[in-house]
C-alpha cells in the first residue's frame, strides 16, 4: 500500500493526537486540522487522499463543510469519513445524503477505524489491489513493476512507472501539477513542480515510440489528462 496522506479535522487535541497515530501505525502519512477553516487551508496546498471529518466543529461544522466540499468540482470525488458521537439514524442519513462515503459513530475501535478508511480508500482507487491494470492495449503489471504496449515492453524509470499507475488508475480525470507531485512524489519531499513537466515529457517520449503519446494530454492551464479513447474503464487481473 502507497503512503497515502489523510487529512484529520477535529477540534479536540487528544481525539486528534489519537487519530494521527492510529494511522501512521496503519502506514497513513496524517494531516492535522482543528476546524474547517484551516482544514480548507490544507486542501488549498494539496489534496489528501481522504479526510476523517468531526461532525461537530467549531464555527463551520464539519456536515457543513462535507456538503460543500462535495458541490465543489474540484474536491466532489475526494473520500470523506464523518466520525461523531451522534448515532441516531437520521443522523446517518444526513451524512450520507451530504455526499459522505461513509459514517461512524464514537466510540469505535482502531482496526475498525483502519478497515473502514481502507475500504473507503479502495472503492475510490486510491488503494489498488490488483497485480494488472489494463487500459486498452496498454498494460502495467504492478508485481513485476512492467508496463507494456501489447507485447512490447516499454523500458520507464521507476518515477515514470509510478506516474502511469497513478495516471491509469485515474483516466480522464484532470489534475495540476501540485496534484500530481504529491500523489506520485509525496509531501516530504521537496521537488520543483517544472519535474512534472520533464517526467511527462519522457513518459511522452516512450509513448511515442509506439504511436500512444497522445495518451498523456495537457490541459492549458491545469495541468494533464490520461485518456484511452478505446477504453476509459481499468480491468485487471488479481495475482493467484
């Protein structure tokens, strides 16, 4: 499992404290925010890959904030856990209804915690069980660290690999170079953004070798987009 960053909002330190090491014992790297306005503050820096989100906050709840995350097109499909002491249906309802991908109520156990925020993270892509993705006549097979044009293998640095597992694992989505440095870089590591652009180039440069460097596409302004016109879906094959 890659080291993927969850934002926690809560405003109480010792449930916060808590939260962040649960999961960095699960292998999370964890963001700390006390409320949604400094929570908001994180996303504008980067996007985590899910945020564990009190209920009950300081000045903007976080229902509030979930509802508003999830009408915004930049941050719609971003995984959200509410956690709160309410447990009445309606409650949950409510939270689901918001666009939350999932609930739960305290208190609840730690391995729980972790399973929930794993399914979450699996039902949303971010976490990629499978030995094979495959995109059309493109390839990569992620136990044997391969990636291939039908049967010809095409020879990427491992910056490159974890580029086109990330980019295929998440086709005809757009994202900004930020985006894409912290996905496939990672926060603690500190690399110009113009790196994206030279990767890209060389990812290009080996698609074009065989006549696909139009799968990588610049959106002026953004950033990039995969696209397999032939096949916008991952199917995939569990290693045995």
């Amino acid at each position: 499992m890659p080291n993927l960053n969850i934002l926690v909002v809560e405003d109480e330190d010792a449930i916060r404290e808590m939260l962040m090491m649960v999961l960095e014992q699960a292998g999370f790297r964890s963001i700390a925010a006390a409320d949604a306005e400094d929570a908001q503050k994180v996303l504008d820096e980067a996007l985590p890959d899910l945020i564990l989100l009190d209920w009950m906050l300081p000045g903007v709840s976080g229902v509030e904030w979930a509802r508003r995350l999830k009408k915004d097109p930049m941050y719609r499909e971003l995984p959200i856990i509410l956690l709160t002491a309410r447990g009445e249906e309606e409650d949950k309802v409510r939270g689901l209804e918001i666009g939350a991908d999932d609930y739960m109520t305290k208190p609840f156990s730690p391995k729980e915690l972790v399973a929930r925020i794993r399914a979450v993270l699996r039902r949303s892509g971010k976490i990629n069980d499978l030995a094979q993705i495959t995109l059309g006549d493109l390839v990569l097979d992620t136990e044997q660290h391969r990636l291939s044009i039908g049967d010809k293998q095409l020879e990427v640095s491992p910056t490159e690999f974890r580029l086109m597992q990330f980019f295929m694992t998440h086709p005809d989505k757009v994202f900004n170079r930020t985006q894409l440095l912290d996905q496939v870089w990672g926060r603690s590591v500190y690399i110009e953004e113009r790196t994206v652009d030279v990767h890209i180039r060389r990812l290009r440069k080996i698609l074009g070798e065989h006549g696909r460097e139009d799968l990588v596409q610049t959106v002026r302004g953004f950033g990039y987009r995969f696209s397999v016109t032939d096949s916008s879906t991952p199917s995939a094959s569990l290693s045995s």
